[in-house]
C-alpha cells in the first residue's frame, strides 16, 4: 500500500488486489447560492447514490470525509457523468460493483445540501483531482479504491479548483 504525504486538501489510493496506485490532493473554487431554507432541509443519507449509470461491474469505491463539511464525489467517464455519492462530515461511504474505466473524480462540498438542484447552498466549494482513477478487473481480482477527502499524513493527492459551471451536476 502506498502511504500519501501531507498536503492541505484530499487524498487518493487505489488498489487492486495485488498492487497500488496513488493520485492527487489540494485547491478550492468558491460559490454562493440562495436557496429557500425549507428546500435545502431535506440532508440526504450518508452513502445515498444521487447518480449511478455505473452499476454492474466488480469495482468498489470507498470514500473518506474526515471534514466538517458534507461532501458530494462524482465520478465521470470521458464526458459522461458516472455516478454520484453523498458522504456526510466525518463519514465514510462505499459504492460497490463500479466498472473496469477510466474516471475523472470531482467533489463538491459545504452545507445545506439541495437535492433538486444537485449542488451546497451555503458556502460551496468545487474540487477535481489531478489524476484519474482507474478500475480494473480480473477472474481474481478487482480495483478497490480509497478516497479521502481531508489531508492525510504522507499524501501526495492534488487537487484542483473547478468552475462552479463546469462542475458536473
């Protein structure tokens, strides 16, 4: 297992059975929305799919928010949008039989969380990482990944700031 270096923002390991493999943390992009207090009250469940179009595959994805803040993680397949876990503050969440791809990770987080609109309405902020993660799998074997999304001792994940526009909601 490879352990990540310390660096302010999230972190990422993938490993498949046998092996590992590392990639990014950092970065933030900040929006302010307004939305009604009675729209943005319904917090969705820890680990509650928001978007799968990935199901059926042998892959699984856990995701790590040792953050105060709730975070939303969306995988994306070349252009197409994969699918999307809520993972509450100091919370984990799996998502399992992700397909062998290739994907791009994105996350969103902050407070009051608007399930029609898809995205935080108070104090949003929009990441990707740097390197794409990559599922594979095998008659024996299959990609299980661990994203944490606050700073880990040793990591060496980056990050970069998103466009609130070019998010994929």
């Amino acid at each position: 297992m490879i352990y990540l270096r310390h660096l302010a923002g999230a972190a990422l390991a993938s490993v498949l059975l046998a092996g590992s493999l590392a990639a990014p943390a950092a970065a933030s992009t900040q929006e302010t929305v307004a939305v009604s207090s009675t729209e943005a009250a319904a917090r969705p469940s820890n680990g509650r799919i928001l978007y799968d179009r990935i199901s059926g595959g042998p892959g699984t994805l856990k995701v790590k928010n040792g953050t105060s803040r709730d975070s939303v993680v969306t995988l994306v397949r070349g252009r197409s949008k994969a699918i999307s876990i809520y993972v509450r503050a100091r919370s984990t969440a799996s998502v399992r039989d992700v397909r062998d791809g290739t994907y791009t990770i994105f996350f969103t987080s902050g407070y009051r969380f608007s399930v029609s609109r898809g995205r935080f309405t108070s104090a949003p902020s929009y990441q990707r990482f740097t390197t794409k993660l990559r599922f594979t799998s095998t008659a024996t074997s299959s990609t299980i990944a661990t994203l944490t999304l606050n700073p880990v001792r040793g990591g060496n994940a980056r990050t970069t700031g998103v466009n609130p526009n070019d998010f994929p909601a």
